[in-house]
C-alpha cells in the first residue's frame, strides 16, 4: 500500500511494475535470439541460393523461359475463356429477350382468338335473332354462310 501512495505523489515504481518490466525485458531478450537467429538461417540460405545459380545458370534460364511461356498461354486462356463467357452471356440475354417477345406474341394473338370468338357469338346472336324474322331469313343465311366461311 505504501508503494502505490509513493507511486501516487511521486512517481516511483511498485514491486509489481519492476516485475512486469522484468518480464518484458526478459521477452524481448527472447524474441532479439529468435531474430538473430533467423536472420543467421536466411543469410545461410541467400549463400545457398547464391552457389546454386552460380551452379546452374543455363537451368535456371531454362526454368524461367518455362514459367514465362506458361504465364504468357494461361494469360491468353484466360482471355479466351473471358470472350466466351462474355459471347455466352450476350446470347442468353438475346434469347431471352426473344423468348420475352415471343411471349407476348402469344398473349396478343390469345387476345385477338378471344375477341374474334366474341365477335363471332355475337354475330350468331344477332342472325338468330333476325332469322326469327321470315322476310330476311334467305338474305341473313346468306350473310352467315360468307362471315362463316372466313372464320
């Protein structure tokens, strides 16, 4: 308690602020070995790698013509691919834009079948009610005969 009043008015460090310094100090000792040491393994390794070109430069041409070829043709797929996705989803959109009117084709011509059904029993219905009448029978028959036979 009388650490934490000190601590208070005049600064100074608890028991447990020491040992917290301590323990990262103590960390960090740790991870500067961690990296002197990695840094020791990557510096043998850049010297092995330095040897091996030195070693096989026609290899490692030849291995890098290789990459380069196969990142040059999977570039040109890629684009080819590209275009047929693209051809792909022109011609869906154009079909179903075809299909869309081809629809309502048929919607307007079920209409117009209605509408012709309707004119057409209506017409009945009015020669029906007109060959009551016997003066007009053969004209009306005649009349029916010829609307009939374009229906």
């Amino acid at each position: 308690m009388g650490g934490t009043i000190l601590k208070t008015l005049f600064g100074t460090a608890t028991l447990s602020d020491l040992n917290q310094l301590h323990g990262t100090i103590d960390e960090l000792k740790s991870k500067e070995a961690d990296i002197v040491h990695s840094l020791a393994n990557q510096l043998t390794y850049v010297k092995g790698l330095e040897r091996n070109t030195q070693i096989n430069p026609y290899a490692i041409s030849s291995m890098s013509t290789i990459v380069k070829n196969e990142l040059v043709q999977s570039h040109d797929r890629c684009v080819q691919l590209t275009r047929h996705v693209m051809w792909l989803n022109l011609t869906l959109f154009n079909q179903s834009a075809l299909f869309t009117v081809i629809r309502e084709l048929e919607y307007a011509l079920l209409q117009l079948t209605h509408l012709v059904d309707e004119l057409l029993m209506a017409v009945q219905y009015t020669l029906r009610k007109i060959t009551h009448n016997h003066k007009s029978k053969r004209f009306i028959q005649h009349i029916a005969e010829y609307f009939f036979v374009f229906a």
